[in-house]
C-alpha cells in the first residue's frame, strides 16, 4: 500500500467509501472487501424510481462530476433525482492498486473489465438502496463504456441511456493510443516494473503521459483557436506544464494503468461472442449517444455506427472543438448543450 496524499476526501469529497464485499472478477480471482467511493446527491423517493447511475472516467473522479454535471436546474438535478456517482475501481478513491493491501497491492493488482465495475455498482445500487430501475444511467468517456455494459447486462433495469464521448466497442485506433498512454508511465526507469515508492519516481513518465493527451484529448482546432489562452494561460508550455502535468502528476501510476488496461478492453460484444449488433441489440433503454464533434478518441462516426444498432436510439452529437476533454468543463457551451439533450431524454418516457 502506497499513501498518497493526492486521494481522499480533502480533494475529491465527499464520498461514502462502501464495502460490497468479495466481487468475484471476470478474468479470474476475486477482490476481497472490495469498497466504491460513491457520492450521493439527493434523495431517493419511495417508489425509488427517480436514481440515476453517473459512473467515472479514466483518471477522474466524483467531485469533477459534481462541479461539471450536477446542481439545481440542471439536467441532474438533485431536487428531483436521486444521483448517485460511483468512482470506477481503480481510479484511486474506490479499491485501487495503490490503496489496496497484501498481495494485490501495486502491479500486483488485479485485471478488473468494464463488466466487473458494473456489476460492483449493480450490487450496490440494489443490495444497499433497493434500486430495481434506473431512470438514467449517464457517463463520458470510461463512463460511456460502463453505461453501454449497463445497458446491454440489464437491459431491464436501465430505462435511459446517455454514454457521452464513447464506445460500446474500443476501436483498433483507440487501443492503440492507450497503448501509448500505457508506455509512456512503464518505460521509465523509476517505474520498476510497478514496485516505485512514491509518484514522483516515476515523474518523467507521468509527464510523458500527460504531454499524449495534450496531443489527442484535445483537438488540432483547438491549438488552432489558442484555446488554452482562453483556459488562462499565455503559452502552450504554461498549459503543458501546469495544466495537464499538474493534472496527471500527482496520481499513482499503477492506478492509471488498472483503468487502461479496462478502458482498452471495454467491449459488450463479449456478452454475444463477439456480434456487437446482436450485443447492441438487446438494450430497450431510451438512449441518446453523444459524441464530442472534435473526439479524436470517440469520433462522430465511430460512435454513430454503434448508434445505429441500438433500437430507438437517437443520435445528439455535441460540438465543441475542446474535443474529448470538452468534458473537463471547459466549454460552457458544450455542457449547455449536454445539459438540454440530458434534460430531453429525462423528460421522455421509456
């Protein structure tokens, strides 16, 4: 177990840290006393019908959903909806290489899929809340891969679907830059195969990792408009530096990699061996799929394919040329346009 400051409830709370117990994983073995960081906001009424699941993205955590996405007259309003965010396991707040003891510490950790985390957060939502139906289950990127296996592994459950800047199905493309992001950290020297002490031994690394999703989180629009003036900085380094290394600085190394390694193999298909318009084809949710117009990750037309397949669906692109990272917050006029698509769908009946 490595302790690191940068995690915890001073900089990510509030959360509930819950213990769900052994979650038995689908690649082999188990998490014993697996426990999922879960912010709630609002109230669940007694019919429990007014939950919405808003699961995590690759290295974010609940309080960035909660700035972003959550608040009074709001499409997740939490004077009407019971929300309920679940930090994805591995993510440094829920059970995590670097927060986890004995034998599973650090590169010792566990494959977890995009499977494993939803049925830990199914577990959750019905043993703990009684939750049987979901009014909506919404998430951007890693969160739109646990929002299409939602839908796709109980399709029953999910009455509304909104997965935001991604995939049902990683691309060979997108498989290929994780495995960029996934060099970048284990090429360094300090990375010792996993066995560092601290973050800051593998900074170069991290660093590296950083200056790739400057390159594609972003767009080539973007650099083109000078956007990270806008973000308050006078110069690409400034914002290199000080924004997207100060980012991703701070985190445990061998937590990014436990979320790339699950971000890389997000796939519903496996459910129907391997026929993703069968897979697609089992959800009866509502869902409305919304690519980022600038995605360099999730493009439009990867994520309109998919779209194609799901029966009722609707296709609600979103523009911003922030691209993928649009869904930091950094565009005003994206998460309006989030917000109403959300707002929408929540007001149509499933």
């Amino acid at each position: 177990m490595i302790t690191n400051t940068y995690y915890g409830p001073e900089g990510h709370g509030p959360y509930e840290l819950i213990d769900i117990g052994t979650l038995e994983l689908e690649e082999g073995g188990s998490i014993p006393n697996c426990r999922l960081a879960v912010a709630m906001h609002g109230t669940l009424n007694a019919a429990k019908d007014n939950a919405i699941l808003v699961p995590t993205w690759y290295s974010g955590t609940s309080k960035i959903i909660e700035q972003g996405y959550i608040g009074p007259g709001r499409a997740l309003d939490p004077t009407k909806y019971f929300i309920v965010v679940v930090n994805q396991i591995g993510n440094g707040l829920s059970t995590s290489p670097h927060n986890t003891s004995w034998d599973q510490a650090g590169p010792g950790f566990p494959k977890v899929r995009i499977g494993d985390d939803v049925r830990a957060q199914h577990q959750l939502l019905t043993g703990k809340f009684g939750i049987t139906r979901l009014a909506l289950v919404v998430g951007g990127s890693m969160g739109a891969q646990q929002t299409y296996e939602w839908a796709v592994r109980y399709p029953e459950m999910v009455l509304r679907a909104a997965p935001i800047a991604g995939t049902a199905k990683l691309t060979e493309h997108n498989a290929l830059f994780v495995e960029t992001l996934v060099e970048a950290i284990i090429t360094d020297q300090g990375f010792k195969g996993g066995d560092y002490a601290t973050a800051a031994e593998v900074a170069a690394g991290l660093k590296r990792h950083a200056k790739m999703w400057t390159v594609m989180g972003w767009s080539t629009e973007f650099f083109r408009a000078g956007r990270h003036r806008a973000l308050g900085f006078d110069s690409m380094q400034a914002f290199v530096d000080n924004f997207m290394t100060g980012y991703f600085a701070p985190m445990d190394p061998n937590d990014l990699l436990a979320m790339a390694w699950k971000w890389q193999h997000g796939d519903v298909s496996r459910h129907t061996g391997g026929d993703l318009a069968v897979a697609l084809g089992r959800i009866k949710a509502r869902t409305f799929v919304m690519p980022i117009s600038h995605d360099m990750f999730f493009s439009p037309a990867d994520c309109e394919a998919e779209q194609k397949l799901i029966p009722g669906s609707e296709f609600r692109p979103i523009a911003s040329v922030d691209g993928h990272l649009a869904l930091f917050g950094t565009d005003a006029e994206c998460l309006a346009q989030i917000d109403l698509h959300l707002k929408t769908l929540l007001a149509t009946s499933a």
